[in-house]
C-alpha cells in the first residue's frame, strides 16, 4: 500500500512536470506568433538602422506582415522579402502618437542628466544620461525636450541638449541658401547661447534683419550689421531664401510631422451664412476630419486649436516653427461682400520657392470636389509670410453662396476634402 501511494506521488510529480514542460513550449510557440507585426499605415519606411538618421533601404505596405528579430529604441528589426532585414519605426507600425519625422539627434552636453518622466522637475526621475550621449529628440519646447529613452517618451532640460543638425537620411539639407532671418516678434532676443537661458546681448523688433550662419537645434545663429553674433530663436523669425532649409527630410507621408489650422475661432467668428452659421466651427469640423484622415497614413498632425479658442495669427505661424512642421495648411471658408456673388475653392501660397510644390500638389487633388476650383493664388497672407514652413491656406468655398453652402454643410463634402488633403500630402512628399 506504501508503496503504491509512493508510486503515485512520484507519478503526480512526473504528470505535474510534463504539463509544465508543455505549457512553457506552448507559450513559446505562442510568443513567436506574436512577433510579427501587420504594416497598418498606406506605406512605411525601411531603413538600415534603428532611427530616422539611417538611410532608407526600401517600403513596406499596408497590410505585409513582417517577421520581428529585435527590438530597440521603439524600431522594430524585421525581416524582408529576399531574406534582407531593415529596421522599421514601431510607432508607424502601431500608429501611437509618438510619431513624428522631424525627429533630430541631441547630444547631451553635461554629465549625468536627468530624465524625467514629465516636463516638471517634480515627475518622477526615470534616469541618467551620461555626458555626449546621443538622444533622439521627439519635441522641443522652450525649456524642455522630449527625447527617447529606454523606448519610451521623457523629458529632459531643453538647455543640458546641444542639438545638431543630423534629421533623416538626407544630407542635402544646405543651409548655404538662407540668407537673411527677419524677426517676427516685438521684443526678441538675440543671445548669447542657443537656449533661452543664455545672456541677452540685445532686444530687436518686428521686422529687424541679421544674416544667417547656421543652425543650432531650433536655434538660428546670426550675425547683426554691427558684426555682433548671437542666437536668436527660429519660432521668433522667418528666413527668406529658404528654398532648402525647411525642405522635409520626410521621403513618405508617414514621416512627416502636418500642422493643420482651423481657422478663426473663439470671439473671432469668421465669415457668417445667411444660415446664421459660423466659418469657426466648419474650419475645426473640417480641420478633425482631416487630421483623422492623414492619421490614417501614420503622420503625426498637430492642431493649432482643437476647440472654440482665439488664437492669434503669430501663434498659429509660429507653431509651425516652433514644432518643424513639414507642412501646414490653414483652413477657411471665403465670403463675398453681397451673398451669392462668389464661389469656388482657392488654395493660396506666398513663397513660391517654399510653398509653390505643396500648394499645386493640395491644390491638384481639389479639383473635382463639387464646389468648382479656382486654382491656386500668390497672396500676402499673415499666417503663410511669417511661416518658416512650406504652407499654404485653402479657401474650402463661398459661406455666404447658397450653392456652395450646401456643400459646405454636407458630410460628403467634408470626407471629399479631407480624402483630397491627404493624398496632395501624400504626392507632395513623395
Ligand atoms: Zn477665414
């Protein structure tokens, strides 16, 4: 009897391990069917490496399932078609919101310096970087940046980053082009380090020039006719002879970093229908319904108000700046004097050289919306002059036209609008 029960302990044991035996291999084959991943944006880059700072070795397209190898700093190491193995951004594949093409490699100038988990000296401490260490900066504001670490998001003091001019695998970004930085702002600094704690050498106003020399993160440096040399902030200035300098270093829509602007807003109403309706509240419908629509591709899009808020034109502009946009498109509504006078939609620019390409491309797609096409126009228009990013402003047809207005207040006109936003983007960073 002792025995028997000895056997059967014995044997409980063996059953307990060969069931644990298989519950672990059968995880395992579980987990390697887990490690693919399905591409869910239209198109996305492959590069040669771990960061947008490597070059593009192909694409991937919607709906291929990839093969992960490795994963590291939120890029996935996949296998391709023909056995090649790329390394493709994680958050194009998952389209979180940590997308963004304008990324740019910071150098962390003193040693051990904190990573916080927010923009707050309070959030929790996440770690240290060691002096000279390279950061992948996702986002600047004024004293802190987001950067990328142990893959995921933080923050670090803006002022401990030396940022450097490395974005993507475009080398051809010549500064040589610029010529002069005009301040948009009253009361700008120029100072004596690119960063907002450096000494001030001196207060300039609107419309002040300097020459430009070159860049530092998004910092320009310049120098005044008196031959004295400082930074200034570019979120403060526009560049003229720019062609090359805010050229995107996105090749694929699912890089780029779009700003879209609703325009008007808060106790600015904009143009009214005889409807009594207001063009602030169709340009931020139409501005949610495009950005749902480009989102789609993986492009990271920023809103300049994602409520009824008043917000200046410099703030607008300067967001475009102050984030790198890659593109930026305002969005309104026209009105004539008399109503019923006017109709159409009309896509304008101001820089030919900076905006010319994105407002054909926008423009192009446009034309067969059931409001006819204007085409596109050259105008003097603040939020495009003082943009130091391609821009343009569309004009999406006449509010105060009853046949125009129909369209306007329509569904499908909308889906037609943001469909036709979207793919302008797409050929324009093709
Ligand atoms: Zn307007």
């Amino acid at each position: 009897m002792k025995k028997i029960i000895t056997f059967l302990i014995k044997n409980k044991l063996f059953v307990a391990i060969v069931f644990l035996i298989s519950i672990s291999s059968w995880s395992t084959v579980a987990l390697a069917n887990a490690n693919s991943i399905v591409v869910e944006s239209d198109s996305v880059n492959v590069r040669v490496g771990p960061g947008l700072s490597y070059s593009n070795m192909g694409q991937v397209k919607k709906g291929d399932k990839l093969a992960i190898l490795a994963e590291k700093n939120k890029w996935y190491q996949v296998r391709l078609s023909g056995d090649k193995i790329g390394w493709v951004a994680s958050w194009l594949i998952d389209n979180t919101e940590v997308s963004s093409a304008t990324n740019k490699v910071g150098i962390v100038k003193v040693p051990n310096t904190t990573v916080f988990q927010k923009n707050n000296s309070d959030s929790e401490v996440l770690g240290t970087i060691e002096q000279s260490q390279k950061v992948t900066v996702m986002y600047q504001e004024q004293d802190w940046s987001q950067i990328l670490y142990k893959g995921t998001a933080a923050w670090v003091k803006s002022q401990f980053i030396q940022g450097t001019q490395e974005t993507s695998g475009s080398s051809n970004t010549s500064n040589d082009d610029i010529k002069t930085v005009t301040v948009t702002q009253a009361n700008t600094k120029l100072r004596i380090e690119p960063n907002d704690n450096g000494r001030a050498i001196k207060s300039v106003d609107v419309g002040k020039k300097f020459d430009y020399l070159s860049k530092s993160g998004n910092w320009y440096k310049v120098r005044d006719t008196d031959g004295s040399v400082g930074y200034i902030a570019s979120w403060l200035v526009t560049i003229s002879g720019s062609k090359s300098a805010v050229k995107s270093a996105a090749t694929n829509i699912s890089e780029a970093t779009i700003v879209i602007d609703p325009g008007h807003g808060g106790t600015d109403v904009g143009a009214e229908s005889s409807k009594k309706t207001y063009e602030k509240n169709f340009t931020l419908q139409y501005a949610k319904a495009i950005k749902a629509d480009i989102e789609k591709t993986g492009a990271r899009v920023v809103l300049t108000r994602s409520g009824d808020d008043t917000k200046s034109l410099g703030d607008r502009a300067r967001l475009s700046s102050k984030i790198e946009a890659d593109a930026y498109v305002s969005l309104h509504f026209d009105s004539s004097d008399q109503s019923n006078a006017g109709s159409g939609v009309t896509t304008y620019y101001y820089g030919k050289d900076k905006d010319g390409q994105l407002a054909t491309d926008i423009n192009n797609q446009l034309k067969n919306l059931a409001i006819d096409n204007r085409g596109t126009q050259q105008k003097d228009l603040y939020v495009l002059h003082y943009n130091s990013q391609p821009s343009v402003l569309i004009e999406l047809g006449y509010i105060n036209s009853s046949t125009d207005y129909k369209h306007i207040n329509s569904d499908s006109y909308k889906a037609a609008v943001a469909k036709d936003v979207t793919n302008g983007l797409k050929e324009y960073f093709k």
